[in-house]
C-alpha cells in the first residue's frame, strides 16, 4: 500500500485505461446487489486471471469507490492460480456511485473492471386516489399522490377491471395504463369503458426494491362524471319585460351542450365589486328556467357572479366556476326620513336658513342624489314652487309672507323620498337654564342644562367653531327627542385644542324657546400667540420694552407669567420671569454699541408660546466721554510706571542686579572707617623706606567655602602662612576714630585685596587679587592691570623681577608690599588669624 499513487480520475469522466493486448479482460467484478437499500452494506469481488502475463506474480488489487480509494480488500490466491480480492462496503451512502477494481501498472492506476452501484428506497404506497369522468374528452382521469422520492427508477401503473358487483369479483381486465415519466395521473379511453358499470381502479407502484399498491377505489364511470359550467349573460332588453326592481339583477344562462340530457343544479355566488366583501351564494337555482331574478342587492352597486353545476339527484361532480360576469343594480327613492331644523337671520327676517339630516329608515334606503324645498301656495291646487335645490344639508332662501310651511323631500333617479313639513313655528316657549359644558377628552364634549317647565318635547343641539363664519356650513347639529334629558355628550366633529359654541334649544308643540349659548374647549392649549415686543427707549447699556397684553380668550387658561430673553452677540443668554400683569421692563447691564437679539413668552397651565424676535443696538459712547476715559487711562498707566521706578530705585536688593556697585578706592568709605577696638601696636615692615600710612584691621571672619587652591593642610598652600583677610583703609587714623560709626555701613562692604602671610614670618608677604566678588574700576580680570599695581620685588642686586605665578594654584602671588596702597601698613589683630 505504500507504493499507491493518487489517481487523477473522478469518478464523474472515469476512462478505463487497458493496454491493448495486455490487460483487456484480466479482471472481473462481482457484487452481492447492484441495487440496495440507502445505507446497506455490500460486498463485492475482483478476480484476475492467471493468463495475464503481463501482470506480476502477486499482484495488488486496489478498490475505488467513485473518485476515494476503499481500504479494507482482502486478497488471495485461489487453487487455479487467479489472484481474487474481496471487499466489504458497511454503508453504502450514494445513490449511484462506481466502484472499480485498479492495478498499479507503471505510473498510472490502471482500471481492470467497474460495476454501477445504486441505492435507494422501496416505493411508498400511492395516496389520495380519485377518479374524474371527462364528459368533453369522454375519458376516465385519475390522479394519486406518488409519495415520497424513492431516488430509483419507479414506474406507476393505472390498474382497472370491471365488475358487475360490489367490486368483489373480478371482471375483465382493462388495459393497463401507464403515465409519462414525472406524471401522477393518467386517463382511460372511452372505448375501454363501461359508463354505468362498476369497474375497480388501483394504482401499482415498482422499482428494483419492490411493490406497492393503493387501495382499490370501486365506482361507476357516470357517477364521478364532472360537468362544464354554464355561460352566464345578461338579459337582453325588450319592451314588453317589466325593468327590474330597485336592489334587483336579472340573467340568463347557457348549458353545457353535451351535458342538455343530464339532469344537475346549478348554484350562483356575488359580491360587490368594491370593497372586500366575501361571496355570497345562492342556490339550488332551476336549470330549466334558464334565467333568474336576484334580489337583495344593494342599489346603484356594481356585482360579480359565477355559476357552477352539478349531476342531481345521482352522483356526480361540481364543475368549475364559470367565468365572472359584472352587472349593475338599478336604483331605489330613498328611504329616509328627514330631520329639520331653522332659523332666521337677524338682519333679514324673512329669510330662512333650513337644516336637515337624514336618517334611512332601512338598511338599503338608496342613494340621495339632491334635495328639493318646495312650497304650495293656497288656492292654487296642484301648484308647487321650488324654493331650494342642492345637494347641500342646509338651504337658505326667501321665505314667501304668507308661507307658513315648506315640503322638503330627497330624489333620485328612482323617485322622490316621503315629504317631510317643516313648520315656522314662534319663539315663545320658556327657556332651560344652567347651560353649562366641559371637555371629557380631546374629541368630545358634554353639555348639560336644567330643563324648563313644562318639559319640552325635544331639544335642537346646534356646535361649531367659535367665534362662527359667515356660513354656518360648519355648524353640527342634532335633535335630541327626549325632552326629559339633562345634557348630551357631543362626539361628532370635535377636535382638540379648538373652542366650540354650543347652542341649546328647546323644542314645543307648535312653538320653539330662546336659545342658549356656551362656550367650551375640547382641550385647553397654550396661548394662541404672545404679545409683540416694542423698544420704548434705549441707552448705551440700558434698554426699556413694552407691550401690549393679549385680551383673554373665551375657554382657555390665563396667563401666568412672561419671560424675557434675551442674547448678545457672544449666544449668552440671560432671561428673567415677570408677573402676568406686566407690561414693560428694562433691562440693565448691556454693553455700549453691543446688538442683541430678545424676545417674549407667554405661558399659562397648558402651555408657553413664544412671539417674535426685536433686534436691538445699545448706543455708541460720545466724543467726550471717550476723551475721558482716555484720559484716566493714561494717568493711571503714568502713576503706575512712576510708582514702579520709585520702587526700583529704592530697593537696594533690586538696584544692584541692574547696575552694579563699582566701589571708589579713594572715596571708599571704609577710609574713614575705625573698629571699635583698636590695637596702637605698630610694627616698620622691612625693606620699605617710608613709615607706615595705613593700618590693616581685620573686620570679620566669613565662613566662606574654601577656593580650590585652599586646603587644611598648610603644606599645600604653596608653603604660605594663614590666611589673613584684610579690608584696607586709607586717611589719617584718628580723623577716622573720631567719626561716628554709624556713617559707615557694612551692607556694602567689598572685599578690595587679600593678604596673605604674617609680620613675624621672616620671608616676604604675599598678596591675593583673584576672588573678588566686585570689579574694581573695570571688567573682572584675574589680576590688576599694569597701569594700576607694580608688580615688583626688591632682588638683592636692587632690580625688580617679576615673579612666576605658581602652577599650582589659580592665583597670582607677589611680594606682600609690591602693592601701592600698602605699602606702610599696620597690621593689628593677627593673633587670631591660625585657624583662618
């Protein structure tokens, strides 16, 4: 198995590969069942002939189902030398599939035989069996249910004999009859049957898995006979038949011809062309009569009708519905009876307004095309003179002075309704009290009143929107026939949020009572609209508005309070709420040439409405007033800046970081300085020739860091004593012990040199220039310029060498004397200075 190659070949286009005169008819295959049940196991077996020459001496047999190669054969050798290979299928899941018997030979799987699998179901037994008489092709159809699919080729057969009993006994047989291919029905000629016999009828089900039957249907051909329907049509028009009657369709039919000596009934179905109404049938109808008179209907209604027929009184089928045919019912006079109502106008007497409303007296009362006020002069018998024709519910026309009463009927194209008197009766019964009315909910009102004495015999409720147009086409009405009754609840024509009128009058025999108005909202809304703004005065930062209170409105809210907003050309807003009397405010705080945008809502408890917008410009500041202002600004920024240098000049921590303090040897003022304790010892520095004019005193020691060339250990100090720090004074000693010591301060005090070395060392002094914290008369330098100090040292041969700074340190030392200022010094107060 380790020397198998994939195949190239589906099984869909499998080419079986024999090499001429080599393997043709080497193998054979053998199958337990070429066809079984879907998911069955099956065996199958491949022998090759020993003849085959070509072949190894072993060979191996390979199996292939379709295009997937199938482990599990099992080979062996038989006792005439043929090698066989037998294989075991568990589930055979295809429905057709190829198994093949393959050799490996050369580089190729070569096919030696294949055999076609199949699978499936056994056929289910057919259902639903019925049969048909065709009378127009004179032909028995049946038509079955096959069942479910069986995925094998199954063939149905329509089986029939005929019987002269209960289908018990078996007759002649009558000639199979099989359908097309995917057909599940099928029909027996004439010719092989006996109309009025009983035949038995089965249908056989078969493929390679079995047999199935259907149940046997036993019937007379004549007896399932089904029949073609009539033709319907309209009667045609004649002089002597008599028009239909309102609500009424008549027509005519024409049979079938073959079925004219077969006795059946017929039955009709309508239904109105609009809508959608179901249909309505009516039967048994007489076949004889061949027409028929349909009543009922709705008049000026088009209908849709089908017939159908059936054998009767022996068995048989209902044909099919025969095609539609639309027709129209004539028209009915209306049958309603009219309710009036009147009114006269108040600039014009004589002329009437006259309300009707009619109410069908039937469920089909017709259609009203108009309606007609007439009146029949006295003394004129037969004579009618029209007053008013409309199509309208209401008419308004002159009334004759004699004419006490008016006819008003409906018509159509059918006829006239009953006249319904409509009497001008005088307004002079009592009137009811305590009309009032309120909202049940958006769509309705109730209205309630006290009834008069003696009661009325009905009441004329009249509603409409308040306040009322010029024609009263708006106005609902309706009469209320119980004069015992305390109120009515109005649900017709009621909208929310809109304020009705409601009138109330009652009716007497003969006489009629004042009427009686209310007013009420269906739902009580916001107000209508808010009051316009207006701009009274304006300022630069103030501006006054008025308006114009709205006037209450009939059944709605009143106000409750007014809000103002306003906004700047930044979209800040700012509002402020005002009581409902108020009719102008002012508003402070503005900004000079500024526009803003304001306007004002009303609000009561059912709501707020908002009014227009007011544009607005506070005004732009004067001339003077900008000098002004102007003008305190720049003092203000004057004191300020005054006040700044002031204080800059006479701070000392602020002066010395803009300018620095250059200290004036010859005018310093540590001259004229002189300690509080001195010390008269002095001392003649040798080498020098002229006495001493100057003593050195040691004012403080400062805890300084030590410099880098400074160290604990005086062995590193290039060999130098202690270091003393020295102020140097110049002038007469006393003159400056005689000065008072508060003239010199010790804030600026400035370290001038340092001297270094001891009056009791034997070598010469040396002096330190080079960690002043202040210039001198320049720029820092690390050692004064040659126009401003000598650097000398007496030799012993009387010239002047300068000396060479040590590599050591970054200090220039000289001898201690070498600088002018000190040369005559006195040095006091250096007993201290060891531990400097």
């Amino acid at each position: 198995m380790a020397r198998l190659r994939t195949c190239s070949l589906t099984w869909a286009a499998l080419i079986i590969l024999l090499l001429p005169g080599s393997l043709e008819e080497c193998g054979h295959i053998s199958v337990s069942a070429p066809i079984v049940h879907l998911g069955d196991p099956i065996t199958a077996s491949c022998i090759i002939k020993q003849n085959c020459s070509h072949l190894d001496l072993e060979p191996q047999i390979l199996w292939r189902l379709g295009a997937e190669l199938q482990p599990g054969g099992r080979q062996q050798r038989l006792s005439d030398g043929s090698q066989q290979s037998t294989i075991t299928l568990p589930h055979l899941n295809h429905t057709r599939a190829f198994l093949s018997c393959c050799l490996n030979w050369g580089n190729s799987l070569q096919i030696l035989d294949q055999v076609e699998l199949r699978a499936g179901y056994p056929p289910a037994v057919p259902r639903n069996l019925s049969c048909l008489m065709n009378l127009t092709t004179s032909s028995l159809i049946c038509h079955w249910e096959p069942g479910p699919e069986t995925h094998l080729p199954t063939s149905f057969t329509l089986k029939s004999f005929k019987s002269r009993g209960n289908c018990q006994t078996q007759g002649d047989s009558i000639m199979d009859c099989v359908p097309e291919d995917g057909q599940s029905h099928c029909s027996i000629p004439r010719r092989h049957l006996l109309l009025y016999q009983n035949m038995g009828i089965w249908v056989q089900a078969e493929n390679a898995l079995g047999t199935s039957m259907s149940p046997q249907l036993c019937l007379e051909p004549m007896d399932v006979v089904k029949l073609e329907p009539p033709m319907l049509r309209t009667m045609d028009p004649s002089p002597e038949a008599a028009s239909p009657q309102a609500g009424c369709l008549q027509l005519c039919w024409e049979p079938w011809q073959p079925a004219l000596h077969i006795n059946q009934k017929c039955e009709l179905r309508h239904k109105p062309q609009s809508g959608e109404a179901s249909w309505a049938l009516v039967g048994p109808l007489p076949l004889e009569a061949l027409r028929y008179e349909l009543c009922g209907l709705l008049p000026a209604t088009a209908y849709t009708l089908q017939i159908r027929c059936i054998r009767w009184p022996l068995p048989g089928h209902w044909s099919n519905w025969s095609p539609s045919l639309e027709l129209r019912t004539t028209e009915r006079a209306p049958a309603v009876r009219l309710n009036t109502w009147w009114r006269q106008r108040q600039l014009d007497p004589r002329t009437v307004q006259l309300f009707w409303k009619p109410v069908p007296l039937e469920e089909d009362s017709g259609q009203i095309q108009g309606y007609v006020v007439s009146w029949r002069p006295s003394g004129q018998a037969g004579a009618i003179l029209p007053l008013c024709n409309t199509t309208e519910l209401s008419c308004t026309f002159p009334l004759p002075s004699e004419a006490q009463e008016v006819a008003l009927v409906a018509y159509n194209s059918a006829g006239t309704s009953c006249p319904t008197p409509v009497v001008f009766s005088e307004s002079r019964g009592p009137a009811l009290t305590r009309l009032h009315a309120m909202a049940r909910d958006p769509h309705s009102l109730w209205v309630g009143w006290e009834p008069p004495s003696p009661w009325p015999r009905g009441y004329v409720i009249e509603w409409g929107l308040s306040p009322p147009s010029t024609s009263n086409s708006n106005k609902t009405w309706r009469i209320e026939q119980n004069g015992s009754a305390t109120g009515f609840l109005l649900q017709e024509n009621i909208r929310p949020f809109q304020l009705y009128e409601i009138t109330v009058t009652p009716l007497y025999q003969d006489a009629m009572g004042p009427s009686q108005h209310v007013y009420a909202y269906s739902q009580e809304m916001a107000p209508r609209h808010a009051p316009e703004l207006h701009l009274k005065h304006i300022g630069k930062t103030w501006a006054q508005l008025e308006w114009v209170p709205e006037p209450p409105e009939l059944g709605k809210s009143p106000l409750t309070h007014y809000t103002i907003f306003w906004t700047n050309a930044q979209n800040q807003s700012f509002s402020t709420i005002l009581n409902a009397s108020s009719h102008g405010f002012v508003l402070h705080g503005l900004e000079p040439a500024s526009l803003y945008h304001i306007h004002l809502m009303a609000a009561s408890q059912a709501g707020a409405t908002n009014g227009t917008v007011l544009t607005l410009m506070t005004l732009i500041p004067e001339g003077s007033e900008l000098h002004i202002l102007l003008g305190l600004f720049g003092l203000l920024l004057l004191l300020s800046c005054l006040c700044g240098t002031a204080w800059l000049c006479c701070s000392p921590s602020r002066k010395n970081p803009l300018w620095p303090s250059v200290p004036d040897p010859a005018h310093s003022s540590l001259g004229s300085w002189v300690p509080t304790i001195m010390e008269e010892e002095a001392f003649q520095l040798p080498g020098l020739g002229m006495p001493p004019i100057t003593k050195l005193t040691v004012l403080e020691e400062d805890e300084k860091k030590p410099l880098p060339w400074e160290s604990h250990d005086s062995s590193e100090t290039c060999g130098l004593p202690t270091l003393v720090q020295t102020y140097v004074l110049q002038g007469d000693l006393r003159a400056a012990s005689a000065q008072p010591q508060s003239q010199s301060g010790t804030s600026n005090q400035v370290l001038y040199g340092q001297l270094l070395g001891s009056p009791t060392s034997p070598g010469p002094g040396h002096y330190l220039r080079c960690d002043s914290t202040q210039p001198l008369l320049a720029g820092l330098t690390p050692s004064p310029k040659s126009y401003e100090n000598l650097w000398f040292q007496a030799s012993p041969l009387g010239t002047l060498v300068t000396p060479a700074p040590s590599q050591e340190d970054d200090c220039v030392f000289g001898p201690l004397l070498d600088f002018p200022l000190l040369q005559g010094i006195r040095v006091h107060g250096v007993e201290g200075l060891e531990s400097f």
